[in-house]
C-alpha cells in the first residue's frame, strides 16, 4: 500500500496539489485547518461544487470577503 496522498488538480488556479482529504475515511488535509465563514464556504461551494481548492487559493479566498445580495441569505 502506497503512502502517497492522491493528486489533484486546482480547479480555481490550475496548480497540482497532494488531496489528504481524499485518501480514505480516517483521512486528514491540511484544508482542515483553513478557517472559512459560512458565507465563504457556501460561495466555494457554489463556485466548484464537490472539488477540493489548494491550500494557496483556500487561504487566498479566506482572506477576501464574499459579497452577497441582502435576498440571499448568506452573510459573511
């Protein structure tokens, strides 16, 4: 049995990176500890849907607030 965490591909940046989150049921990802609002991770999953992000942009869109129309429901 292979070690190696499953490649993946960045749908937001198009960078290779390792998916820990996707080697099996007991897994751990480094995404783990990304701290996201409600309204951010509503807006990534909106966005790309079932698809793991890199560490790189889920830190980037962490750190940039989602706007959102007042009929939406979603804060950030």
């Amino acid at each position: 049995m292979s070690d190696a965490l499953p490649a993946a591909t960045c749908p937001r940046c198009g960078g290779g990176f390792a998916c820990g989150a996707a080697s099996g049921p007991a897994a751990h990802c480094d995404c783990f500890g990304i701290r996201l609002s409600d309204a951010q991770r509503a807006a990534i999953a909106g966005q790309w849907p079932g698809r793991c992000l890199c560490m790189n942009c889920l830190r980037d869109l962490g750190a940039t607030p989602v706007l959102t129309s007042p009929s939406s429901g979603v804060r950030a």
